[in-house]
C-alpha cells in the first residue's frame, strides 16, 4: 500500500498520543521524500530538543579508593587488599549519570539510521552531531526487549515522541551483511504493522477529533448463548465502539493491500467473507436496550476502491467505506470527519434478537 510520505507522521502522532506534537516537525512532500527520510528528521528534532533541555541524569553505584570517605566504606574489600596502607579506603557512593537506558536507545538508533542509504549528507551529518554530543552516554547494542524495560515517569513525557521513533525504527532497519550498513524496510508495506496503525490511528482522531459521539473506545462482547462454552468461543472484541445516548456505532477498521477479492470463479470482486461475518457476529451479540445499532467496515486505501455502501444486515444500518491514505492530510482529515458526519446521521433499526450487554 502506498501512504504519503507526510501522512505516515500524522497517523503516528494520534497513534501514539502526540497530539501536541504534530507540528513539532514542518513536513510536507518536498521535505521527506521517503520514509526513512521522514523519521530521520522527526528523530533529529526530538533529539535537538532533548540536547536542549538537557538530557535526564540517574544514579549508578560508583566504587572507588578514597582517602575521604564518602557513601559506604567496604571494610572487608579495603583489609583484603591492603588499600588502609596506602591510606585510602574501598568506597561504594550513588553518583548522578547521563549513561541510562532511554539516552543509550536514542544514541544507538540515530548512529544506526546514519549509515542508511539514500538519505541526504545533510541529515545524515546531524544524526552524527547528535551521537557527538551525547559522550557520557555509552554505545551499546540494543534489542527489542530493552524499549520494553525503559519506565518514562511523568517528568519524561519529553522522551516519548524520540523513544517512540526509536522502537519503530528499531523494527524497520535491518542489517546489510555485505556493506555492514542498515536498510530501512517500510512498514507501509507490512499489512498487520499498518493495520494496527490504522486501527489506532482512527480511535485516537475520532476520540479527540469529532464531538458527534462522546464515548470512543474498544469494547469486548458477550456471546449470547445457551449453555457451557468450555472457552471454546473466540472473543468478540471491537475496533471501535462509538457511542452516544440512544445510540452505537461499531468500527471495523481494515487495511489490506487489495480490500476486495474476486470470485473463485471470476465473479465480480466482493468483499472478504470473514470481514463481513465478524461485524455481522458483534450485531448480533452486542445490543443495549434502546440503543440504536448502526456497523461499518472502514477500509484503508491508497486509490478509490471500495465504493461507497449502505446495506440493511439484521436490521441494522451497515456501511462499507474506505479511507484514502495516499491524498493530502488535509483532504484526509476532512475524508474522517465526513465519515463522522455519515455515522451521526444513520439510522438503526431494532431487531428482535437476544439482547446482550457489552463487558
């Protein structure tokens, strides 16, 4: 799927919680002209900025010979050497460093996104300023389980845009074994990376953006069945739930490189059954008494092809749209707030299935 270069930075900023950081960095097509360029200069600014406000120190354990003491004296260390007759002594004291995990992350990664091909001598140049001005902090290899260890407090908000960035990169450079350099592997083209994108990227902007459905969040669905289940059935668990008095909209958020398939035996293109059975499966489990009901399957797209549809399924409003990830971010946003528009205005009429709260 091709996602314009700009749009990749918006879609992440909502994703990710940064609102307040989407014009952190001035980006536009003549700016980035490829992904890697993209996260390359995002990075760089955060990184500038956290050089400026002075990167966060923590405590380590020091030891050192003294000849003032200070912290706590290893007595049984010092005797066992003979340190006492040169008249100093083994002592273990707390000092303050820049050499903690989330600056070794930021470090690595802008060293490692560096040796990239393709982007432009300029950038590259301020990735490397970047790694000179952080001397203290020490060069280490990271994995992928060392983002999952770093604990960002309240007053290390400022980390997460550049931490965020690090852990994507970290998934998408890969080692070139015959230049020894990295490659940058887009996840633009990964359908379950971009799908979990997409999906979050549509709760974080309706949840922030639209004020047509005050309630936007996941919701997870009781069967409606009879009997033991033994946990045999899987769990119905929405993308989105939008929800306002009298009223429910469940969001199914799809992005596949090709949205529809054609028949086995050269059928029209149609959409994809197991799609349409899993909104049909949350319908017919997730009612509130008095709600109105309405589905959608919102697909991303990177060219018109799904066209616009509103069918009646159980007796409910169901709409199939598609939102276009290759257009301008300001038609895309207007695309997402029309598609609210859509949702306030459906209808949803009641059925006489079993009634099922939501968990």
């Amino acid at each position: 799927m091709q996602v314009r270069v700009e749009n990749l930075y918006f879609l992440l900023c909502y994703a990710w919680g940064h609102f307040e950081e989407r014009d952190l960095v001035e980006i536009a097509a003549d700016d980035a002209r490829t992904a890697a360029e993209l996260f390359a200069r995002v990075l760089v600014t955060a990184s500038r900025r956290l050089l400026r406000q002075r990167l966060d120190r923590g405590y380590r354990e020091d030891v050192d010979d003294l000849r003032r003491p200070r912290g706590k004296i290893h007595f049984a260390s010092t005797a066992a050497r003979g340190a006492e007759v040169r008249g100093v002594l083994e002592c273990g004291f707390d000092d303050t460093t820049e050499d903690v995990l989330h600056n070794r992350l930021i470090k690595a990664t802008v060293k490692r996104l560096s040796t990239v091909d393709g982007l432009p001598n300029e950038l590259r140049h301020r990735l490397l300023t970047i790694a000179r001005e952080m001397p203290t902090v020490a060069d280490v290899v990271i994995s992928a389980q060392d983002f999952q260890r770093v604990q960002l407090h309240s007053n290390l908000r400022r980390y997460r845009l550049g931490l965020n960035v690090c852990a994507l990169l970290h998934r998408c450079l890969l080692p070139d074994e015959r230049t020894g350099r990295w490659q940058f592997r887009s996840f633009a083209g990964d359908e379950r990376e971009m799908g979990m994108l997409f999906e979050s990227f549509v709760r974080e902007f309706l949840a922030r953006e639209q004020r047509e459905f005050p309630k936007v969040e996941r919701t997870r669905i009781r069967w409606v069945v009879e009997g033991e289940t033994n946990g045999l059935l899987p769990g119905l668990n929405t993308d989105i739930t939008l929800r306002r008095p009298g009223h429910a909209v469940v969001v199914e958020t799809k992005c596949y490189g090709a949205p529809l398939i054609s028949g086995r035996f050269g059928n029209s293109a149609t959409l994809r059954s197991k799609d349409v059975c899993q909104l049909v499966a949350y319908l017919a489990n997730f009612r509130v008494a008095g709600d109105r009901l309405a589905g959608v399957l919102l697909y991303a797209v990177d060219r018109p092809t799904v066209p616009p549809t509103r069918i009646r399924l159980l007796g409910h409003d169901v709409h199939v749209l598609e939102l276009n990830l290759d257009q301008p971010w300001r038609a895309l946003d207007q695309a997402l707030r029309d598609i609210v528009g859509v949702l306030a205005a459906t209808g949803g009429g009641e059925t006489d299935h079993p009634r099922a709260a939501a968990e």
